[in-house]
C-alpha cells in the first residue's frame, strides 16, 4: 500500500477551522486506499508566543526548560487533530516525539536526530490508525525531552518518512510550492514545479524558510521525494526529486533568488596570519555549537589579517563572548558584530556550465547602489552579504535581471 507522510505548518492548523480542514483532507488520502502519517507544528505563532512568555517570566532559560516548554505547542496540534479526525469517523493517535521514537543527542534547543526507532508509528499502522505525530522534538539519549531547531517539524516528516520508506513527504503550507523568490517580496515569483535536491538544499541554506536546512539535507541524503504544497489551495505544489537527464536538459541557468536576513557577521581584528589561527579560532565556535556560515579573510598586512564570518543572530552573543575569551590565545585584537547585515542568494543548477552569472549579479547590484560585503559560492549558487535594509531591493532586481518573473 502507498504510504503518505504529510506535514501541515504552523498557519495550516492556525486555529479550529483549519485544523478541520486538515483532518479533511487527511480523511480523504485515507479514503483514497493510503496509508497516512501525518506531522504537525504548534499552531499558528504558538511557539513564538511561549518563547515570548519565557523572556517574560526570566532572563534565565535552562535550555532543557526551554526544551520542554517549546515542545508543548506541538503537542496541542496532534490531540486536537486526532479529535477532529475522530470526528470524521478516522481512527488516529497522537504520539510526542519521544513516543515516535525520534532519539536525539542531548544538545537541547538545536539536538540532533541520532536514531528513529519507530515501533509504535509502525503498529499504529497495522491496527489501521492515522499516527499523528508531534514535530519539532524528539527524546534525548539523557531521555530528556529535546527540540531540533526553529522550523524543524518539516525535519520530523522527513526523517519518519525515510525510515517508514515512505512514498512521498508531502510538506503542507501556506504558498503553493517553492518560488523563484520569496512570494512575499517578489509578487511576480513564478512556481518551481520540479527542484533537484542539491538545488533545495542550496536554497534552504540560502536562508529559503520554506524547507528547513536539516530536513533539505536529510532528504537529499536518503533520497526521500517531497512534495511543498499548499494546505489551503490543495493543487499540485513543488516535487523534489533525484535530478534526471531531462531536467538537466530543460535546466535554468538561475532558478531562484533567495535571501536571509537572520544572520550576523562577526569580525575578528589584528589576526596573526600564522597556521592553526584560524584553527583555534572556529573550534572555539564549534565548541559552543555556533554554525558558522561564509567565512572571509583579509590579505594580511604586516603579518596580521582581519577576519569576517556570518552566523546566526541567536547565536551572536555566544560568538562574541567566545571569541572575547580567547583573543589573547589567538593573539588577536578585537572583535566586533554587526546584526544590520542580509545574504542574498542566486541559485541555478545550470550555472555550472554558464559563465557570466556572477558578473550579471554584481552589476544587478550596482545599479542598485547596493553595495556587497561579503562574496561566497558554490558551484550552483552565489552570495553577497549586504546592508539588511537594502536586502529586499536586492531580491526584486535579481529576479527582474535574471527574468525570472
Ligand atoms: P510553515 O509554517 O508551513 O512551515 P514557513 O513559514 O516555515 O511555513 O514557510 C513558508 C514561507 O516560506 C512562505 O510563507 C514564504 O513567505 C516563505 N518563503 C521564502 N522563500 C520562499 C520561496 N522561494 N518559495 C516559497 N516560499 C518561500
Ligand atoms: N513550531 C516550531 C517553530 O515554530 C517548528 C515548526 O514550525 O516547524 O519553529
Ligand atoms: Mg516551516
């Protein structure tokens, strides 16, 4: 039998209605003769509220209380689509993380998955029922309730849908599919019918919120097929696939614009240009569980060099405060942040063979009177760091120059 795991966002179990018209549709892929797991998240900002409430009630947060209180909002989703789905006449459980046996290491606020043992989703399947499954969370080998990151419910769907051999995971949520920019900026951003998953991974790391960075790489390694849809539309969205002859042929040279103004660059002054600086450097930031982005190195004066990186604005004051600690072992001079920065990104599996991409960029953003920090790229994408302020400009006129619209 075909096996379907589907994954509904914040916005499509945003309140009663919709949480009815998910266990509608879920109902419905039921009657069609499919098995069913279904994921969901906290509904609508629920989780920024209790991350609010937390500031609120302390400057304090243990990260295994952040932990536990984060995790309630998804937990509120899967009983309340159960009952809603029991409604209709469709038996389901709901199950937290840990039930669905999602095993995490214990780095609490961002763990990562180190096993799924996912006995009980499997029974639940045999006895006929839909598993609903809480997103975002899982079990610490400590057993302590852990959660995997912002936007990792999509994690949850993947990684179950990989070990349940799923057919496909349908990611549900409030645009049609993944765009050739952010439709929210860019009105005339076209539908992507059909991604690679080497290209969904470059736009998730691009800062593309529509499928979190993890589950792009999860899927790309157990190549599992998604399909980004919308919950409130229903029609075909976005299939990512394993890339193919034909798409190789129909290939764009740029596929989409993509930006994130969620990072901060960190610049870390009077760095002796000698080997295992920098070494010691960014183990100082692995040690804090700090991912650090674009990294840039100054041509060395005098012996000493300048050097720049990008991480994520939650993760600044650890930055700082770890570098600070160590300036003197480094021999450096200082360091500084500076969170009014933003990446825009353009992404094309056919860039590889076309030259000239970079160029069209970067006179794109003169026109503009952008000016660009930072530059990073991998064979199919490239990056400018540039002034937050600037960086929606940067988008439209990108896809305007790249007639992406
Ligand atoms: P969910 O709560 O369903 O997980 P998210 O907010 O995480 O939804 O992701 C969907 C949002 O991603 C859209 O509302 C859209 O604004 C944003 N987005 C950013 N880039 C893109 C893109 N290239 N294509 C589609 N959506 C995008
Ligand atoms: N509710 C979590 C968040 O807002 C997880 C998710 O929505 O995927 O980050
Ligand atoms: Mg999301």
């Amino acid at each position: 039998m075909t096996l379907v795991v589907q994954k509904f966002g914040g916005t499509s179990v945003g309140d009663a209605d919709r949480i009815r018209a998910v266990a509608d549709h879920v109902a419905r892929t039921r009657r069609a003769g499919k098995d069913v797991v279904v994921v969901v998240s906290a509904m609508g900002k629920t989780t920024d509220d209790l991350i609010r409430l937390a500031s609120e009630v302390s400057s304090v947060q243990p990260p295994r209380e952040y932990d536990m209180l984060v995790s309630a909002g998804e937990r509120i989703s899967t009983a309340l689509l159960c009952m809603a789905l029991a409604e209709l006449g469709v038996a389901a459980s709901s199950f937290t993380g840990s039930q669905a046996g999602i095993v995490t290491d214990t780095s609490h606020t961002k763990a990562k998955i180190v096993d799924v043992r996912a006995g009980r989703i499997t029974e639940a399947l045999e006895a006929g029922k839909v598993p609903v499954v809480a997103g975002f969370q899982g079990v610490s080998t400590d057993r302590d309730v852990t959660t995997l990151g912002r936007g990792a419910s999509d994690l949850t769907a993947v990684a179950l849908a990989a070990v349940l051999g799923a057919d496909v995971c349908e990611i549900y949520t409030d645009v049609t599919g993944v765009f050739s920019a952010d439709p929210r900026i860019v009105p005339d951003a076209h539908k992507l019918s059909r991604l690679s998953f080497e290209e969904m991974l470059e736009i998730s790391a691009a800062g593309g919120r529509v499928l979190q960075l993890r589950s792009a790489e999860f899927a790309r390694n157990h190549r599992v097929p998604l399909h980004v849809r919308s919950s409130f539309t229903w029609e075909p969205g976005t299939w990512i696939l394993e890339e193919d002859v034909s798409m190789v042929e129909e290939e764009a040279v740029v596929t989409a614009v993509v930006h994130d103004a969620s990072q901060a660059k960190i610049t870390v002054t009077g760095v002796p240009d000698k080997p295992g600086v920098a070494a010691r450097l960014f183990r100082t930031l692995a040690d804090r569980s700090v991912n650090v982005d674009d990294i840039v190195q100054n041509a060395s004066v005098r012996g000493t060099t300048d050097i720049s990186f990008t991480v994520p604005r939650i993760d600044v004051n650890a930055a700082v405060e770890g570098v600070s600690g160590h300036l003197a072992a480094l021999g450096a001079e200082g360091v500084t942040s500076d969170e009014g920065i933003a990446k825009v990104s353009v992404i094309g599996a056919g860039m590889k063979s076309h030259p000239g991409v970079t160029a069209t960029m970067f006179e794109t953003l003169a026109e503009e009177g952008i000016n660009i920090d930072l530059i990073s790229t991998s064979t199919i994408r490239i990056s400018c760091i540039v002034r937050e302020q600037d960086v929606e400009r940067a988008v439209r006129a990108l896809h305007r120059a790249f007639e992406l619209g």
